[in-house]
C-alpha cells in the first residue's frame, strides 16, 4: 500500500485481483481492473462508501485507461484550486480528427465507445447519451498529447498549451 498527495493505493490478489485506490476520507474507490479476455484492457470501477460497484469506463490499453484518469482528476483538480474550467472537447463534433463515438455492444451490454482513426474500439463508457460523449471526447484529444502537455494544461492558469478556458 502505498500514499501520495492525499490518496491512498493497495493491490488486491486472489479471485478478484485489481488495484484500488482512494482518498484518504474513503468517500470513492476505483478498482482497475486488468480483464483475461486478451485484450490489454483496464475496467474502472467506482465504490462509493463500499456500496454497489458501477461501471465508469474501460480503456483497451493502460494508455487510455491513464489518459482518462487524466481528465477525470485534472478538473477536479482545477475544481480544487478554484481555477476555470478548461475548454476540452466535450461533444461528438469535438472529437479530434479520426475519431467517433459510437453505440454498440460492448461486453454484452449497449454503451457508447470511442473508436480511433484506425477504425479500433479503445474505450467504452459507463455514461448514457449525454454523458459518454463528455467522457469519450476528451480523451480523444488527451490520447494526441504527451503527458506532460496534458498536466502543463491542467496546471496553467489558461489551459495552455492544449486548450483555453471555456467561456
């Protein structure tokens, strides 16, 4: 187990093996889970005061599944430090070149994806109509970046280099 910057992580083993990790408060946990079907796929989970899991998003490499958390903690981030909200794409009409989003069966269950240019399912979402797209679209723009874009934008008072602010 390990702690830095106020969450928490430990590695589960056994039947149900995933990493979790948390705030101190334990208010949320996320599980990533690694799935043995072959594809190199991460699950996040959301347990809110250990009750029922809920299917957030799953990414088809560690990757995406990183780019994604990206985004996920940089606005709550941003939220923290009472700066504005960055103007990510949040639509399917922002969806960087070559990428759509698309509803399809995706474990056995109807949910949005987000396919690339090379016509690849990389991520699914948990979200409905409305909310896929504010998950999917900015990862499409997250994946074209380097890390350290993506947490200079983040950081900065303007959203630079990758975005501005949303008005």
């Amino acid at each position: 187990m390990g702690q830095s910057g106020g969450i928490s992580t430990h590695q589960r083993r056994g039947r149900r093996a995933s990493d979790i990790f948390w705030n101190r408060g334990g208010e949320v946990r996320y599980l990533l889970r690694e799935k043995p079907d072959g594809w190199v796929e991460i699950e996040i989970y959301c347990s809110d005061r250990l009750g029922p899991e809920c299917f957030i998003f799953s990414g088809a490499s560690c990757t995406v599944a990183e780019r994604f958390l990206f985004g996920w903690f940089g606005d709550s981030y941003r939220s923290h430090k009472e700066m504005s909200i960055i103007a990510t794409p949040m639509s399917p009409d922002e969806l960087m070149h070559g990428y759509r989003i698309a509803s399809q069966k995706f474990g056995g269950v109807d949910r949005y994806v987000l396919i690339d240019p090379t016509d690849r399912v990389i991520a699914a979402s948990g979200g409905g109509r409305i909310m896929a797209p504010r998950q999917l679209a900015p990862l499409s723009a997250f994946l074209r970046a380097t890390v350290d874009e993506i947490e200079e934008s983040f950081r900065s008072e303007d959203g630079r280099p990758l975005f501005g602010i949303r008005a």
